[in-house]
C-alpha cells in the first residue's frame, strides 16, 4: 500500500506549492531521502527537479538511473531523483498542490523543502471546501540531516 505525500515549497506569501509522490514517503525513509538531495545537489537544484521540472512522481529514489531504464519506460526516469508519470502535464494546475487547495489526493503526509530546513507535516484531513488540513511534526536543519542507509 501506498504511502502518499506532497513535496514541496514554502511560497514568499508563506504559503506553499508542490508535487504529488506516490510511493514510500513515511517521514523516516523520505526526509533521509531529502536529505541526500540536497546535500548532493543543492537546495534550489531539489526544487527545480521535483517541484518545477515534473509533474508527478511515482517514488523519489536518489539511485534511480539510466541501468533502471530497462525496466521502467525511457521517459519515466529521471536520473539520479526517481521515477516520473510521464503523462501528467506539468502545466495542468490540477497537478500542482498548494495550501488553499481542497483536495490533498489521499496525501499522508507534507514535506517543504525551504532553504534551510525541512519541514514536516501530517495532512489531517480536508473539508469539502476547506484548506488542506495538516499538524506540525517536526522540522530538520539540512545540515543535522545526515543520511544514513537511504
């Protein structure tokens, strides 16, 4: 079973925007992953690949590569970050998530990637017409997140 999240990007409103991740994204397994991201590639590189670049994810997984291109379609990888659906359109707005959205697609859990930190969030729920809900778990300075065992 699928454990669904949003990464995604604080807003200078304050608000935020991000992408739909389909697989593993339980806090333990996806702020590691996270973590790795950023400390190879930068924080606004991360950003760029997950949240701006693609529309949808299927999994993050920082191994993914041209080798996987033999099981998964040419397309779908995206090397070095994970697997995308290659049929969502990056411009359909139904695609990107953002705080004052409704619908938070069964999503578990929020992650914001921000310039220093990573914060972590549980979606508690959505109203019919109210905000996507979340609690506060807890946030990661990107330099006390040291990946071990991604």
């Amino acid at each position: 079973m699928a454990t669904r999240g949003i990464v995604a990007e604080r807003l200078p409103d304050g608000g935020w925007q991000g992408r739909y991740v389909h697989w593993d994204n339980y806090p333990e397994r996806i702020t590691q992953i996270l973590g790795y991201l950023v400390e190879r590639d930068g924080v606004a590189q991360v950003q760029e690949t997950i949240i701006r670049n693609n529309a949808e994810w299927s999994v993050l997984d920082p191994f993914m590569s041209t080798e996987n291109k033999k099981v998964y379609p040419q397309e779908a990888v995206v090397d070095g970050y994970g697997i995308i659906y290659p049929e969502s359109d990056i411009n359909n707005p139904r695609h990107l998530f953002r705080n004052t959205d409704s619908d938070s697609a069964w999503c578990e859990y929020l992650y914001i990637i921000d310039a220093h930190d990573l914060e972590v969030h549980q979606i508690v729920g959505n109203n019919g017409d109210q905000p996507i809900q979340t609690t506060f778990i807890g946030g990661h300075l990107w330099k006390n997140l040291i990946p071990s065992g991604v």
